[in-house]
C-alpha cells in the first residue's frame, strides 16, 4: 500500500509527485485545488512513506489505482508517465487525466539504452554518497534550475532514502520504460497536457502525447516556465488545471 493524505472536499483528484520528490512537493497547487476538490497527495514507490515499495511502472499504476479509486489523476514527470501507464491499465478509474513535463517513452532503442545506463550510474551514485550529495547535482541541471528556492522542496526530497530512488530508477526510470506511444490513441477520458513554454524539449512530447491521443486531448503552455511548471509558475500553473477541470465538469 502506497503513503498517501487527504485534503479537502468535491470531486477526488489524485496527484503523483515527480523523482527525487514526495507527495509534499506541489508548491502551492496541491492548496490550491483542494478548495473545491478532495486531493489525494500519494508517494509514488520509493519515495517518501512509500520507500520501501519496489515497482515498475505498470504495477506502480496498479497501487496508485488501489490508492485513489475514481478520480482525475495529475502527475508530474516520472508521476506523469506512471499516470499513462495507469490510463492504459484501469482506464474504469480515470475519470480525467492531467499530465505535467511528461513523456511516452524513448523511441528509439539505442537512445533508450544509453538512458538506462545512465539511470543506473545515477542509481549508483546515489546509493555510494548519499541522496543530499546526489540533489545538489540533480537541482543545479538546466531541466530543473528554474525552480525558485522556496518550492525546491528540499526538506522534503533529503527525507527519501538512497536505495528507495535507486530502486525507482532502475525499476521505473525512462531507460527502462516501454515505449507508450503507439497505444495512447485508446484512451477515451479527457486528457490536459501541460509543458512550461521555455522547455523546448516537453513542449515538443506534449504535443506528440495530444497527437497520439486525439481530439480528447489538448496541450496548455504555460508562460515563463520550464520543466516544473506547477513550481516555476504556481498561478498560472494552477489556473490552468482549474480552468480546465471546470470545462470538463470534474
């Protein structure tokens, strides 16, 4: 069973946190939405509370689905493509999806090998120096320098165990992800897919990810933002994802 809390009150959204983080990383949008929503913040195997839990990404999706039942699912990153995952397993639960700096996999086998190995030498550095020695490298890449200091979340992040991350990047890193891409145009729920618009690389998978899935799909940029849009641009993040829950009527 994976950690999870429980704030406010209406329609349940279930959010998924990314790597290195806990369900205590969402800046000020987990407040945000709970004024009209039950959110349920859970740890995503190997982190926070659920340390312990050792799971790929097709079972991840499985505990996250015991955890949050009927719901709109929102994930961010690694929770992002747990959430595909999850939309394509136990599509009777997901009554919407919203996904954050996401993607469906790496195409192209080399270029996927080339990950893993790189997910396993971060798997070993983490476990020979310590998870405070392996953020300070993992928050100053470019893909996360954007993050202001007040929603790095570090308290937060230093309270994951070495072999809890290292096990989610080798059980659920992207190296060792099964290309979704050819199995998304099944999904029928509506779905958000969100990018910052400085994050060229993101911006380019999201609208991939809403080709691949079709009309039910459509892509929000949001302004001045990069990887971490939820943290880099918290209201206009937030306006965003309420707007469209309230189109969608969840």
């Amino acid at each position: 069973m994976l950690g999870a809390e429980r704030d406010g009150h209406g329609p349940r959204l279930v959010l998924v946190h990314g790597f290195s983080q806990t369900r205590d990383c969402w800046g000020p949008l987990a407040g945000e939405l709970a004024i009209d929503h039950e959110v349920v913040r859970v740890d995503a195997p190997g982190h926070g509370t659920s340390g312990s839990v050792a799971a790929g990404l097709w079972e991840a999706a499985t505990l996250v689905a015991d955890v949050g039942g009927q719901a709109t699912y929102l994930g961010y990153s690694m929770g992002g493509r747990l959430l595909l995952h999850l939309a394509l397993s136990r599509a009777d639960v997901v009554r919407g999806l919203v996904v954050i700096g996401a993607t469906a996999g790496i195409d192209d086998p080399e270029v996927r090998s080339r990950r893993a190995a790189d997910d396993e030498a971060r798997a070993r550095r983490i476990e020979q120096h310590g998870v405070g020695a392996f953020l300070e490298g993992w928050l100053d890449q470019p893909l996360l320098a954007g993050v202001p200091e007040e929603h790095r979340c570090m308290e937060a992040r230093r309270s994951n165990t070495a072999a809890g991350l290292a096990t989610s990047l080798r059980l659920a890193g992207t190296g060792v992800q099964e290309p979704l891409w050819s199995r998304l145009e099944g999904l029928a729920m509506p779905v958000l897919v969100i990018a910052g618009d400085a994050d060229a690389a993101f911006v380019a998978h999201g609208r991939r990810l809403v080709r691949s899935i079709g009309a039910n799909a459509s892509l929000a940029l949001v302004p001045g933002a990069g990887h971490a849009a939820h943290l880099e641009a918290p209201g206009r993040c937030s306006a965003v994802v309420r707007r469209w829950l309230a189109g969608q009527g969840l």
